[in-house]
C-alpha cells in the first residue's frame, strides 16, 4: 500500500514547525552538534558550497545566532563529518548567519544563492554569504529529504 505523498515543498512557507523534523533527521545524518559557536570565520579547510535557494525566514532582529532558514537545492557532494561526499538532498534548513553575510534588502520568497561554509573539526556549519537571484529563477526542489515516492 501506498502512502499518500506529502508533499513538503507544497507547504507555504513560515510553517517552520513542520520543517524542523528534516533539519533534525538530516542533522542527524550529517552528524552534526548544535552550538556551533566560536570564531566568525571559517578556516581555510572548510569546504564551502554555494547552493541556489529560497528565503524561508530571516534573522530575527535582536536574537544571536543570527540564523536564516532557507530551501535549499540539492548539493551534490556535501561531505559529513566522516569525509564522505554524501550530498545533501533539498531541504528547508535553518543556518548561522556569518558576521559578513547581509540580507539588508531580502524579504521571504526571494531567490538567493548561498555560500556555505562547513568545517567540521570545529565544528561550523554557517552561511558566508547570500546574494540574490533574479526573481524569475526557477529552482529545482525535487524529492526532498524525509519525502517516499
Ligand atoms: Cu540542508
């Protein structure tokens, strides 16, 4: 029997709640720790990825870590804790923001690509920077993490 799809990417965007359960599991896959605190730069053996993605939520004003939650594109060859290029599917996910990355100007919906740096002898997980996409990008979200055909 089949289950009924659930189409996460067809939910509108600012129900956080139901998109933390993939950040948690994919979390949990990728091995990483929350507190991903100390300096604001990542070193020079962080492996950095620029995905495509929309703007799911943005930093609260006045609340550190500064974290952006977006929906991210596939990134083929994310390498997890262990070394192994194990790709991250698409997700919503929520980030640190780096000291250097701006959003002045962004609102929810916008289409950005993402640099994101992640160094996991620290460990660091955060976005560098954010540069918007013209709006009429069109993002491929595929199957996302935590969806059966
Ligand atoms: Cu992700």
């Amino acid at each position: 029997m089949r289950f009924p799809a659930s189409p996460v990417r067809a939910r509108p965007p600012g129900r956080l709640a139901s998109a933390l359960p993939l950040f948690v599991a994919v979390c949990a896959l990728a091995g990483c720790r929350g507190g991903k605190t100390g300096p604001d730069t990542a070193s020079s053996s962080a492996h950095r990825y620029t995905a495509r993605a929309e703007v799911v939520q943005l930093p609260t004003p006045g609340r550190a870590p500064a974290q952006i939650v977006v929906r991210h594109e596939a990134i083929p060859g994310f390498v997890d804790r262990s070394g192994a290029a194990v790709g991250m599917p698409a997700m919503v996910m929520a980030f640190d923001l780096a000291r250097t990355a701006s959003t002045e100007g962004l609102r929810a919906g916008d289409k950005v690509e993402v640099v994101v740096a992640v160094d996991w002898s620290r460990p660091l997980l955060h976005v560098e920077e954010v540069r918007k996409l013209p709006p009429e990008t069109v993002l491929e979200f595929g199957m996302e993490a935590g969806q059966q055909r």
